[in-house]
C-alpha cells in the first residue's frame, strides 16, 4: 500500500505540477486576451470618434466653401441686375441664384451653424437679393458708409452682402482654428 502510494506520488507530482502550470498558463492566457480585447475596442472607439469628427469638421468646411461659392454667385447675379426693370431676365437669373442658394441653404445650415440659427446674415443676403431684383433693396444706401454699424434690418443689398462675407470669412476662420488647436496636441 506504501508503495503504491509512494510510486503515484512520485509519478503524480510532475503530472500534477504540470497540470497546475497548464491551468495557470490558461488563466494568465484569459486576462492576457480579455485586456487585448478591452485593448482593441477603445482602440476601434477612439478610431470612430477621430473618424467621426473629421467626417463632420470635412463636411463644415465644404459647406462654408460652397457659402462662399454662393456669395460669389449672388455677387456676380446682383452686378448685372437692372433694378429698374425687374422682369429683365438678369433679375430673372438673380432670383433664381438667390432660390438655389435659399435651397442649398436650407440643407446645408447646420453644417455651416452647428445648431439652427435664428436669423443668419446669409438669408439676409438672399432676401435682399430678391428685394434688388424687383427694385425694391437699394444697392448701396448713400446714408450709410462701410464703416458704419452694421443693422442687419436696415441694410442695402451690398452692406448684405459684405456682412454676409464677413459671417463666412469668420466661419472659415473659427473652423480652421479649432481643427489647428485639435492637430497640436496629436503633433507633439
């Protein structure tokens, strides 16, 4: 009986002793994986928050350079207008400049806002352009100077449309600071 038990003893204990560092191997194998898989999706999270704010930062700064795209459109459809008389079909061309541009902006605001705004310099342009087409914006008030407060309700087709430039220049400035101020910290 002695001996028996001393020969399963002898033979068991490398056994055992192998089976006890199998069983270890595994555990530390389990933590090793379920940290790589912890790993591996704030990984996968941090790649789609990146993804996801340089697809919406790509997608502003499109949507600022089509605005200016479309001031210069308004810009280039008000100097040919003829307010007095408002059926020519340079009027015609404007107020349909000025519905695409409304259209366009319609779908693009909160893109161009980051939130739906009150009031925007921009409509402020359009509606005027409409009001110049049918003569009834002036083109430049001769009360008011460049350099003069800017209210928006008072304003002449071309004060709109340099308040509505200096809105989209601002834009474009404000997007292109905070896109460099998010690089600098992955830079260094």
């Amino acid at each position: 009986n002695e001996g028996v038990v001393s020969a399963l003893m002898t033979g068991g204990m490398p056994v055992l002793a192998a089976l006890l560092t199998l069983l270890v191997a595994q555990w530390f194998n389990t933590k090793s994986r379920a940290k790589q898989v912890e790993e591996r999706r704030t990984e996968r999270r941090d790649n789609d928050r990146e993804w996801y704010r340089r697809t919406l930062f790509e997608k502003r700064l499109a949507a600022v350079q089509e605005a200016y795209a479309w001031l210069q459109k308004i810009k280039e459809a008000i100097d040919n207008a003829n307010p007095n008389d408002p059926q020519s079909e340079a009027n015609d061309v404007l107020r349909k400049t000025a519905r695409e541009a409304r259209e366009w902006y319609d779908n693009n605001t909160i893109f161009f806002h980051d939130e739906l705004p009150e009031g925007s310099l921009f409509i402020g342009l359009i509606n005027s352009s409409f009001g110049y087409s049918y003569g009834r914006t002036p083109l430049k008030n001769p009360l008011k100077n460049t350099e003069d407060e800017l209210d928006v309700d008072e304003l002449d087709v071309l004060h709109q449309y340099l308040a509505a430039k200096t809105m989209i220049t601002e834009r474009a400035r404000k997007l292109l600071e905070l896109e460099s101020e998010h690089q600098q910290p992955n830079d260094q």
